[in-house]
C-alpha cells in the first residue's frame, strides 16, 4: 500500500516569521495578510521570503519581487517592477518602477490578477539590488523563461 502521507516540512525562521506578522494584525488585515501569504508563497516557493524593512517580501537573486504590508484599515502590495507589467490593476508607487494595489478585506483580493502579476514578476524585474552601486540608474535584468522547453 502506498504511503498517501506527505511529508512534513518544517518552517523556516522566515516562514515563522511571516506567519507571525499577519498574527499581529487584527480583523480584516489580519485575514488578508494571511491569504496573501498563501498565495504568494504557492506562487513563489523557490523564492525567499523574508522580512525586510518591517513587512513580508520576496526576493529573486537578492532582487526585491514582492510585498505586503499592513495598515490599520488595509493591506498595501508592492510590486517593485509592477509599473512593467502587462496585466493591468496596479497603481504606479515611488519614483522608480514600483506599483501596487490595496485590499480591505479578502474577498477583495481577485485570485487570478494576483497570480498573473506574480508570475510577471519572475519574468519582468528591474535591478533594485545594485541600485546604489548604478547610481540610482535602473536596469532591466534578463530573466529566465518561466516554461523550459523538453529535451526531445
């Protein structure tokens, strides 16, 4: 008989971490951190998470991609090449290539655009990473496609 078991995997310092922060949130903020999470990290499991300057983000190659961060009657994400991206909905944020959008409650968060914008963020990324040693000139990095083609 097959074992239908998974496996446990334990949580990282990180994942405890960003856990953690949507427990610290109350009511609808706390609901949609924690749904936000979910996703992302479903969307994002190579990638590390972490958090940086007091709220979950992600990060491809040391490159911010993604984050969240709670207010008292919302939670804001930022998508830091967001202003690139195809799929329309996000609100262009800061001086550089970010954008984002909020959600008040979950049933806001539209499942389908935030899985489009996060698969664009692996494919679309500017280089925040080496921001300061570029002075402050943005650069667009190659990425790899995200479907390898099969060896025939």
């Amino acid at each position: 008989m097959a074992n239908t078991l998974k496996k446990h995997v334990p949580e990282s310092k990180a994942d405890t971490a960003i856990r953690a922060y949507s427990g610290r949130q109350s009511g609808d903020v706390s609901a949609v951190c924690e749904a936000l999470r979910t996703i992302i990290m479903k969307s994002m499991p190579k990638d590390t998470g972490r958090i940086y300057y007091s709220m979950p983000a992600w990060f491809i190659d040391g490159n911010p991609v993604v984050a969240y961060r709670a207010a008292s009657k919302h939670v804001l994400v930022l998508f830091w090449s967001g202003q690139s991206f195809k799929t329309p909905g996000l609100t262009p944020a800061g001086k550089f290539k970010a954008a984002e959008i909020r959600y008040k409650n979950v049933e806001a968060i539209d499942n389908r655009l935030l899985r489009a914008w996060l698969r664009e963020s692996k494919k679309v990324m500017w280089n925040y990473r080496d921001i300061r040693a570029n002075n402050g000139r943005m650069q667009l990095l190659a990425i790899k496609p995200l479907r390898h083609s099969r060896k025939k």
